[in-house]
C-alpha cells in the first residue's frame, strides 16, 4: 500500500486530552490509528499489526534499527494513559476520563512485527466518527523529529478552515504534560515551541508563525498563524482564497466546538446551543412605552439562508462533494464544518 493518502482519523477529544508518549509510541499509536475506518464502530477485539519493514519505510527510519525501538516501545506503550476532559456534553458532571492507550500490546522479533489493540475507552474517540473530529494524512507528519512537533500540527489542523489558533500557554503545559522545568518562557520557547514549530515547516505541508499575547505584564497565550505549502503550479493556477465565516447559526465555532458531543454535527450543536440560550433568557421587564421591534432572523430563516449556501455550493462542486461522501460518509464545509447527508439530500446532491 502507498503511503500517499493513508489517513490518521481522531475525535478532537482525543487531540485535546493531556498526555505524554515517546516519538516511536506516538508513531506506533498513529500508524495503528491509520488501519482504523473511522466511518465504522470499533471493536475491543479489532486487531492492528505493525511490520518493521513498513515502518521503517513509513517513517524514514533505519531498518536494523526499528527492530530494537519497536522492541522498547513495546515495553513500555502498554504503560502509558492518557486523561481526556469532559468527554461527555450529556455527563456535564463527569470532568475527565483517564484510560490507558491500549488493552494489549505483542512483538514478534522472529517475524518482525507488533499486534495491539486499543484500550475500550479509546473506541468511541476513532471509530464510529459523524462530526468534531480532526483529519490529516500520515505522511505529513511520518518524518517530524519531535513529539512536540506532532502535538501542535495536530492542534492546528483543527482550525485549518481559519488558519489561526490562539492556545493559552497555561493549557498547553497541562495537554503536553510538561512539568516545572518548562515554568520560564525562555525554556518553553527553546525546547518546545521553536522546534515542534522548526518541524512542521520542514517536514508538514504546512507553514507556521507564532507569536506572543500578554496578559498584563506576563505572557499568557500564543497565536500561531499558518497555512498550505503552495507549489508554483498552484501558486499560478489557484486563485488567492479569500477569508470564512467563523460562525454557524450565529454561534462562533470555538463555543460549537467546546459544547458539542462527540458525535454531533455541528449545525445540529449550534442549532441546541441557540435553543439554550432561548430558554436561558430572563425576561425583559414589562414598560409602558411601545418601540417598534426591529425584525428578528428566526433560527428557520438561519437554516433556510444555510441551505442556500449549501445549494450553490453543491452546483460549483458535485463531483468533488459526491466523491468525499463516498470516501467519508459526509461532506466537510470551512463556512459549515460538516455537513450530513440529510442536508446534502436537500441541496440535490444525490440528485
């Protein structure tokens, strides 16, 4: 199998949870994640197998010497967890899930390769996928250097749609699980920020730029910009992309993507998050001084306007829309995030 196009498929739970791995348990964890069809629900019992040979070749690595790293990551990936935070939207009272990575873990030295399987917790965030959740391809990560370069380019392709992502450094410590060493900036930006950043430009299909917000006198939070590689073709061919909405339903997409369940579109979220708010509402005290009413968008005149945009968006690009849905079974949207097939149904798609 080419390594072109061979895909690495998460919840954005699982991209956001809080934990450490080495660089070959996190290779071994990504290249097992790839075999996964995140369409399908996972089984306890599914069974995913690593070649040394393949690896190797994946990853740009040594032969002889994958042999050993494979051997040692096996020893101790059986050993690792992770804490994943509000896992549940329906359980607000559960505030963090803490699992191991796998429930089993075998190397073969003779035949040159390694079975596990994913611990039960785990399933819900790789299989089963319907909306929030992170796609990339394999190969665009497979020769990065650090553990930290993997983490923030899988940070940042959640926002690729905006190709801005402001993290709070505070919340960035606790997902990365640094401890108090990396307490001083000059210590975080040397020896985590400046080479996971080194390593996307260099290795990814992306380029990235960061910079500095404080809060105060002290820095809080960091603002990576970036965007796609370009080659000269696309550069002379591809007209300048022009800038997305950052909303849905009125509702911006950080708070869709904070409230909304695993497997729940977003139009679906925002469209609950909206009825919330509704409900929330404290009444206006009663006067006796009548203004006219400025006209309200009802949430219906919200979806009707959405619908549209779908509609023309179906008539620039059947073909493309109708072979993504049959690779994904939906649609992905920068102004809409993902779109289900309910929806495509109604702008002609199948038609």
């Amino acid at each position: 199998m080419s390594d072109k196009n061979i895909t690495v498929c998460k919840a954005n739970a699982l991209i956001e949870a809080s934990y450490r791995l080495g660089l070959n348990e996190q290779r071994i964890i990504l290249a097992c994640i790839a075999q996964v069809d995140s369409r399908e629900e996972l089984l306890a019992t599914s069974k995913f197998e690593i070649h040394v040979k393949d690896f190797a070749r994946r990853f740009n690595l040594s032969e002889e010497a994958t042999y050993s790293d494979l051997k040692d990551a096996s020893k101790t990936l059986y050993q690792r967890s992770l804490t994943i935070y509000n896992p549940d939207p329906n359980q607000p009272e559960l505030e963090k899930l803490e699992t191991r990575w796998i429930s089993s873990i075998g190397y073969m030295p003779t035949k040159g390769k390694l079975s596990l399987r994913f611990a039960l917790d785990i399933l819900p965030y790789l299989g089963g996928l319907k909306g929030r959740f992170t796609k990339y391809e394999l190969e665009h990560i497979s020769t990065m250097k650090t553990i930290y370069g993997i983490r923030l380019y899988e940070l940042l392709m959640q926002w690729k749609s905006t190709g801005k992502r402001e993290i709070e450094i505070e919340w960035l410590k606790k997902q990365f699980e640094l401890d108090a060493s990396y307490e001083r900036m000059d210590n975080l930006k040397r020896r985590v920020i400046d080479p996971a950043v080194k390593d996307i430009n260099e290795h990814s299909n992306y380029q990235v730029r960061w910079e500095q917000r404080k809060t105060g006198r002290k820095v809080t939070h960091l603002i990576f910009t970036f965007s796609e590689k370009k080659s000269p073709e696309d550069k002379e061919s591809k007209p300048k992309r022009t800038a997305t909405s950052t909303t849905l339903l009125g509702v911006p997409f950080t708070e869709i993507m904070k409230e909304s369940g695993i497997n729940e579109p977003y139009q679906e979220a925002a469209a609950r998050i909206n009825r919330n708010k509704e409900a929330n509402k404290t009444p206006a005290p009663i006067t006796t001084t009548t203004t006219p009413k400025k006209p309200e968008i009802s949430l219906k005149e919200h979806e009707n306007s959405r619908l549209e945009v779908i509609k023309a968006l179906v008539a620039n690009k059947k073909a493309d829309l109708l072979k993504e849905f049959a690779e994904r079974g939906c649609v992905s949207s920068k102004a809409f995030g993902t779109i289900i097939e309910a929806d495509l149904k109604l702008a002609g798609l199948f038609d």
